[in-house]
C-alpha cells in the first residue's frame, strides 16, 4: 500500500493503517455505526453514565450525608476536568502543530469529513478519559466503565482515520493527568459545597435522598419514645 511504505518503520503510522484498514473491509452499515459512537455516541453515554451514578449516589440508604457530599463533588469535578482538560488542549496542539493524517497519509478511510484543526492530541480521547478517571475518583465501578468507554472511543478515532495512535495516548494522558493532579483541590473546593446543598431542606436532594434523610430523623423520636417508656416501666417496678 502506498501510505503505507511512505510511513516507513513509523509504528504509530503502521498502527494507524492497520486499525483504519478494518473500516476498509467492515460493511458500510458498520462503519456509519463507528462514525456516530465515534464522533457523538460515547461522549453521550459518558455524560448519561455520569448521572446514572449521580442517581445511584443519592439513593444509597447506608449513605451518610458527608459521604454523599463528597461522591457528589467528584461528579461535579468529573465534568469540569474535561472542560479543563480540553482547555489545557488549545495550547498544545498549536505549539506542536500536527496535521491530521489523512493529509500526510494516502489510502486511509476517512469516515467523518470536514475536520482540517491539528491532530496531537485529541479531544474525543481527552474528554472521555477525564470523564473516566474522575467518575473513578467517585465511584470505583462507574469509573471501570467509563475508562473501558474511553478506551473504546480512542480506538473509534483511529479507526476513523481521524487521528493517529499518538493522538489517542496523548489524550487519555492528558485527560487522566488534569483529573487526578487537579482532583485534591478540586475536592476541597466542591465538597463544603455540596455539603451546604446536602443540608439545604430545598436543594438537598441533589446530593442525598430525602426520604432517606427523612427516615432515618423521623427514627429519632421513636427511639427516644421507645427508651422514655422503658425508663417508665423500670420506674413504676
């Protein structure tokens, strides 16, 4: 293949013709379907799967309302890495300044047109993985999803022939890196937020579950009436 001998032993290039080969022999039903998970369709599941355990958070009877504060600020922070991290972006792609490779490369299938910004790295992959770690920071199990579908959407990039290998790593490094570095600070900055809502008689049901909140204080009386009767009973023997 002509791209291919001009990338010479460049792993990162034969890399790329080897994954973006399978959209060449993939039915075109298949690959319209990589194009839209690629482009919109995790991205999208990675936001649902944040509220997905936003809603599982809040429902948590065993919850206490600081460990509920707390869950709940590292989703906020989820979403706020890899707006961060995304930001963090802009400079590095026009320092290093990589053309996307469908224009240094013959004989890729380019499965989404229109794209003529730098490659190195990529935003798909930033976004997903930042997504990924910091659902990880809340929520051990969500964030074992949301890093498999970040993994995923790197590997839809390339296939698309929309960036290299190296795009993808980049990403999921940088993404991880804002996420992680970032997250001690974050999380003492959001927390007695959260916490403030968690007690609010209004707006506490973002954090925690009212009826769990409700439930365990209407207890509270029960018990003290359950003890003064005890006492009583004591009393009159």
């Amino acid at each position: 293949m002509a791209g291919l001998a001009q990338s010479g032993s460049n792993p990162d290039v034969e890399l790329l013709y080897d994954i973006n080969g399978l959209a060449k022999e993939a039915p075109r039903w298949f690959d319209r379907t990589m194009e839209f998970v690629g482009e919109f369709g995790l991205l999208l599941a990675m936001v649902l799967l944040v509220v997905w355990c936003w809603w599982s958070v809040r429902r948590r009877g065993g919850v206490s309302g600081e460990e509920a504060a707390g869950s709940v600020a590292a989703l906020v922070w989820a979403p706020l890495a890899a707006g961060i991290a995304v930001l963090v972006n802009v400079p590095i792609r026009g320092f290093v300044e990589r053309p996307r490779p469908f224009f240094e490369h013959e004989g890729l299938e380019v499965l989404v047109s229109g794209k003529s910004d730098f490659s190195f790295v990529s935003d798909h992959a930033t976004i997903a993985m930042a997504l990924g770690v910091g659902l990880f920071v809340a929520d051990r199990r969500f964030g074992l999803v949301g890093i498999g579908l970040a993994l995923l959407e790197g590997l839809c990039r390339v296939y698309m022939g929309v960036h290299y290998p190296t795009d993808v790593v980049g990403g999921f490094a940088l993404g991880t890196a804002v996420a992680l570095l970032l997250s001690p600070l974050a999380m003492a900055m959001l927390t007695p937020v959260t916490t403030a809502v968690e007690r609010s008689p209004r707006a506490g049901w973002l954090v925690r579950r009212r009826s769990v909140v409700e439930g365990r204080e209407a207890l509270i009386p029960e018990a003290r009436r359950g003890a003064t009767e005890a006492e009583e009973r004591d009393l009159a023997a």
